[in-house]
C-alpha cells in the first residue's frame, strides 16, 4: 500500500489536506476514481489520512453534494461508515438508512453523496486480512465484494457499535503526540482494528453453530491458564484463540456466560490487579510507571483512568499505603 504523498505513511505523521475534488480523488495511489461536483461553488473539501504499517484511514469531509464512481486497488478492502445518513443513492439505489458501504464489488463503486457528506473509509490488505480471520477461526463469508449497503440497526447492531469504536480510534489517532502514544497508535491500527472489524462482520451477519457447553467450558479454562501465564505481555484475542482452538465469537460467549464479562475485560482486571500487588508491597521510591511498564501499560493517562475505576483509588495511593 502506498500514498501518493509521502508525508501520509506513518501514524505518527497525521495530514489534513484541503483540496479541489480531483485533487482529493487522486490521492491514494492505485485508485481509479472520477468524483464530480454536482452543485455550484467553490468546493471546501478536506481529508484526514492516518496510515499504519497496513491499514489506513481516511476521514472525508464534502462541502458540495458529489458523484463519485471508480474503483479500490485489487489488494485492499475497502469500507465506508458515514458520520451520517450522507449517502443518497448506492449502485443507483437510494439508502435512507444510516449503513456500511462495501467498496469491494469487481465492478466498482458508484455513489451520490450528500451536501456536507462526511465519514471515514478504512483499507485493509487483503492478506492481512486473510490471516487475521484465520488466526480468529473465522468463517468464509460472501458478505464483502456484494456491493449491497449493510444498514447499521436490527442485525447490524455489531456493525454499528464497530462504527462507533473507528469513530472513537480516529479522534484518539488524531490527538496522538507523544512517541509511545504513536507507537500505541500504529498497533492499534494494524491489530485490533481489523481484529474487531472481522468479530462484528461474522457477529452480523455470519451463521454459526453454536459449540457444546462442555468444549465451551474447556476453552474456557484454557484460556484463563494461556491468559495467567502470558498476562505481563498483554495478549492479543487471536493469541488467546490460537491457544484455546475456539473462536473469537465462542471464546467472548464462554467468558460472558461464565464470568460475566469479556476476555478483553478479563485480561485487563488481571493485569491491573497484579500491578496493585506489586505497588502495595514495593519499597521505598519505586515509581509507579515502572511497575505499569512492567506490566504493558504505556499510557498512564488510560493507566490511571482504568486502576481508579477498578480499585477506587489512584496508582499512587496504593504505593504510599
């Protein structure tokens, strides 16, 4: 994957462009897109490229109502969540829901958008993305590359609550300065995001059998000994299926339904907890961001936010006691 300008590669090096409609169609390298201004006046159209080692994410803002056809480059995906309801028509058809728009089809995209129409798209490579959904013992799906717009309600609920959480990683992505806030970035964009992407896609729309309760509760166990053993290093939900052969759908319903919340969750709680211990029987002047270092927390400020939810008193309370 490559951009047209250079300045756009690395998560740490945000970009907001302001540019005519040719301009802000031409920008990633390897697309094949013509948008055409529908309405009268001076175009003010902006886009905010944020690029991982993989992935990128592109936040479109239109002043002016756009045509837009063309096609993605044969080794992304490529999908479209709007801010709002920007859409008018998808393929000739009219959208009057709020969806996800699936850039895939090998015939191309073809879309009206509204006046001041924003969203964010987001491209993942192909291989990546097989990998990924392998590792997650996921299903095949025809879902991608069906050029039909997939309404965010009813069904879609794991899709729509997927949008709310790109939303969120943008505004967090934008607002990273610090080198270990970047480098926490770049990971997120390059792991958790298609990881989640893929969980709410198979959630959504995916028909699975659900496993035995027996095997359930063996993967269960399974993964809470792979999780206490590997807990310093803060491992991934694909490590974790990896380890149990369950699936990411299967390994979240045996948590939930056994211990009452995710395995995400789960992780977390232990790793805070066992930073807890060591702050409560340290010796004299050890610093607490040494102890949640220690233990793959890089940003105190979440640090922090997270120990004094769980425990009710900050990091350093617990050291001083």
């Amino acid at each position: 994957m490559s951009l047209k300008d250079p300045h756009l590669v690395q998560a740490d090096n945000v970009k907001v462009i302001s540019s005519d409609i040719d301009e802000l169609a031409s920008l990633m390298d390897g697309w094949d897109n013509d948008w055409r201004q529908l309405e009268t006046g001076l175009p003010q159209n902006r886009v905010e490229i944020i690029a991982g080692e993989h992935t990128v994410i592109q936040q479109i803002s239109l002043s002016h109502s756009i045509h837009q056809q063309g096609t993605v480059p044969s080794p992304l995906m490529t999908f479209g969540f709007p801010a709002s309801q920007s859409i008018l028509s998808w393929g000739g058809r009219e959208t009057p829901s709020l969806a996800m728009y699936d850039f895939n089809c090998t015939s191309g995209y073809d879309a009206v958008t509204r006046r001041e129409a924003s969203g964010v798209m987001v491209s993942f490579p192909k291989v990546n993305i097989a990998r990924i959904a392998e590792r997650l013992k996921l299903p095949a799906t025809q879902l991608i590359g069906s050029n039909v717009p997939h309404l965010l309600a009813g069904e879609n609920y794991p899709l729509a609550e997927f949008r709310q959480y790109l939303y969120g990683l943008c505004d967090g992505l934008s607002k990273a300065k610090l080198p270990y806030e970047r480098h926490l970035a770049t990971i997120e964009l390059d792991e958790e995001l298609p990881v989640r992407f893929l969980t709410a896609l198979a959630e959504s729309r995916l028909e699975s059998r659900d496993l035995p309760l027996k095997i359930r509760q063996k993967g269960l166990r399974l993964a809470i000994d792979y999780i206490e053993a590997n807990c310093q290093y803060n491992p991934s939900i694909p490590d974790i299926c990896a380890a149990t052969d369950l699936s990411s759908r299967s390994l979240d319903r045996a948590f939930k339904e056994c211990l009452g919340i995710g395995p995400k969750r789960y992780l977390l709680n232990l790793r805070l907890t066992q930073v807890r211990r060591q702050l409560k029987s340290a010796p004299p002047r050890t610093k607490v961001v040494d102890i949640a270092n220690g233990w793959g927390f890089w940003h105190m400020g979440d640090f922090a936010r997270e120990y004094r939810k769980m425990f009710g008193e900050l990091p350093a309370e617990s050291l001083t006691r």
